[in-house]
C-alpha cells in the first residue's frame, strides 16, 4: 500500500502543473505534535489505525496527520474532541491551510453528523 503521504504530495503537485485544479471528495486533514498528556496518547492510537495516517518531521518537531473524507466525520470528530486544545495543532481542507479551517470548516464538516 502506498504511503498517504506520497497520495497528498501527488495530489498537490497535480493541482500546481495542471491549470485548474482535479475535482475531488472534500476532506480534512489535522496534523498535531505529540505533548505528555493522556488524551495525545489516545489520539496517537486512534490516527495510528487509519489509512489516511502519516507522520512528519521527528521526535518532539514531529506531527502525526490524518486525513478525513464526509463518511469518517465520526472518527474526526472524536479526534478532535482530543487535540482541540493542543497547542500545536494544523488543519488542512484538501491538502492546503485555508483561513478559517478551524472556526469554519470543521463546523460546516460537522453538519455530516446530521443524519
């Protein structure tokens, strides 16, 4: 299987050669450092099981990310829950920080929780 990682680069490197950017399913990606606490333990396990799992950088400079599409808003919504008050912490919409990715995109994401 290939690693996710090398999914999100290619990805991006489509959307700098080609003009307009590929159609693709909406989703969210969280990154966060590792801290000492409990629930960063928790989180580790939970992004750990994912396909959508990779890290970056190493040791405490290190983040672990996770990417979600619509169907997995359950899982990003319990990560969440876990790292929302981590202090180094990023959020990504299709591969690229937008401003309000926090405040806004993840509360429209949450309204897939609506059944």
């Amino acid at each position: 299987m290939e690693n996710y990682k090398e999914v999100v680069d290619k990805e991006i490197l489509e959307d700098i050669l080609t003009k307009g950017r590929k159609k693709r399913r909406f989703k969210i990606t969280v990154c966060f450092r590792e801290n000492l606490s409990e629930k960063s333990k928790k989180a580790v396990n939970l992004v750990n099981s994912l396909k959508t799992y990779w890290a970056e950088g190493e040791d405490k400079y290190g983040y672990h990310c996770a990417a979600f599409l619509p169907e997995d808003v359950e899982i990003l919504h319990e990560l969440w829950d876990l790292v929302n008050n981590f202090e180094h912490k990023k959020v990504f919409i299709n591969n690229y920080r937008l401003p309000y990715s926090q405040s806004l995109w993840l509360l429209l994401f949450w309204i897939n929780r609506i059944k």
